[in-house]
C-alpha cells in the first residue's frame, strides 16, 4: 500500500476527507502540523493518524523549520506529501529535498496565488471559479499544475461561493492523489 504524509495547519477538514475517500487505499503514515492549536489535531488523532506537532514558533528561521519537516518526513518514507491547507512558505530547504509534493490551492492557478485566493477570486469578475492541484516548487503556488476544476458563477453570497470551492476541493484532491500514487498521471519531471 502507497503511504502519504499529510501536512496542514487549520481545520483539518481536507485531511478528513482524504482520509475517509482514501481509507483502505493508501496509508496516511503521519499528519504534521505547524500549529499546536490547529483543529485538525484532534480530526486526525480520531480517525487513528499519527500526529506530529512542529510549532515553525520555535525555530529561527523559515530554513530551521524546514530542515525539522524535511527530517521528519523523510523518516516516514512516503511515496507522496501532500500539503492540505498548510499555511507555510516552504524555502529551497524544503523544496530541493522533498520533490514529490503537491498542494491544493482554491482558485485557478496561476491566478490568485496566496493566502487570500477565495477571496480575491470572489471579488473578481470572473465568469468561472475554481481550485489547482500543482507539484509544490519554490515558487509560491507557481509548481506545475496536475489538474484543475472549476463551476460557472451564479450570483452566490460569499458563504456559497466558498462552500462551492471546497466541495471541488474534497471531490479533486483524493481523485488526483489515487492517480498520482497509481502513476495515471505524469510524474514530476
């Protein structure tokens, strides 16, 4: 069975979707997170995770805590990391040794990079919204897109509009995960 490592640093609620789609499929060999009061501590620690709490507080720089997660991810061995609303800037530290990493991010990359994305795609006048699964890179959001889904805009509050993207989310991310992992889509190169 592939293993995957999860990173996040919020809710958890990506980790628990993967998780419950995945379930019997792939192994989540650990969830690591930057945020000791992150919910998704306890979401993980239900469903028989592993939980791994790296507080990037403690370290003194970007490159220190980096070199503390690319420790620890490597001593699970995966076959993939994927990142699942976790909140960091990786450096080259990250990026130079762990090279199959993917990330979700909601909106059509390479629009909207960063952290405010839904809202910034909310506001837009764009017809159609969506959500990019890429390979992590030393670019913010800038790795090589794997694939992509979006819905045709109504005129829906903020709350629907939001609703709407991680409902992608949750449909996208396990779909691309299985066939990343099942090599049925191009490796990264």
């Amino acid at each position: 069975m592939k293993r995957i490592v999860i990173l996040f640093s919020g809710r958890g609620t990506n980790l628990e979707n993967i998780a419950k789609k995945l379930a019997g499929r792939v192994e989540i060999t650990a969830a690591i997170t930057n945020n000791p009061a992150a919910d998704g501590i306890e979401r993980a620690k239900r469903l028989g995770i592993p939980v791994v709490i790296i507080d990037h507080r403690e370290y003194a720089t970007r490159e220190a805590f980096d070199a503390k997660l690319v420790e620890t991810i490597e001593a699970y061995a995966p076959d993939l990391v994927v990142l699942a609303g976790f909140m960091r800037i990786l450096t080259p530290v990250f990026t130079s040794r762990i090279k199959n990493a993917i990330n979700i991010h909601p909106s059509l990359l390479p629009l909207f990079r960063g952290a405010k994305a839904i809202e910034q795609s909310f506001a837009s006048d764009m017809k159609v919204a969506g959500v990019t699964v890429h390979w992590v890179s030393e670019e913010l959001d800038g790795g090589t897109i794997i694939d992509q889904a979006c819905f045709h805009r109504e005129d829906e509050s903020f709350e629907e509009f939001e609703a709407k993207i991680h409902a992608l989310e949750y449909a996208l991310y396990p779909k691309v995960i299985a066939a990343l992992l099942q090599e049925r889509y191009p490796q990264r190169a």
